[in-house]
C-alpha cells in the first residue's frame, strides 16, 4: 500500500516539474541526473527497508508439510 503511496506521490512531482517550461541547457540535464539517480538510490533503499520489515512481521512458511509426528526420546542416558 505504501509503494502506491510513494509512485502517486512521484507521478505528482513528475507532473509538475514537467509541467513548468523551463528550458534547460546541457549543464542543467547533468545536475538532472544526478538528482535523479539520486531519487533513485532513495526509493530502492526505502523499498528494500520495507521488504525486510515485512518479511520481520510474517516469517515464511516451510515449503514442505509433513503429516507425520516427529519422534521423541524418551530414553534416559546410560539405561
């Protein structure tokens, strides 16, 4: 739900920077990028971070399941 949030949020801010006419020379488009490569180095740790957290929350499942009863013993050392 909060990766909805946050792409909603950046088509947002997407929209209005490419809503502006502002012109922009070659030195611009480099500090452009950076800035973006940036965002993007942002948005993937944010998002790893999130994973991790959920996968705290609700540990996977074995991928096996065994309808057999484990063993115990009962036996007591040295008898």
């Amino acid at each position: 739900m909060s990766t909805f949030v946050l792409l909603y949020v950046f088509v947002c801010l997407v929209g209005e920077v490419q809503g502006q006419d502002v012109q922009t020379d070659f030195n611009d488009l480099g500090k452009l990028m950076l800035v973006g490569f940036a965002a993007a180095i942002v948005f993937a740790l944010a998002f790893t971070f999130v994973r991790l957290r959920l996968r705290e929350k609700n540990p996977e499942q074995p991928g096996f399941i065994s309808i057999s009863a484990p063993v115990e013993k009962k036996e007591k050392a040295g008898t």
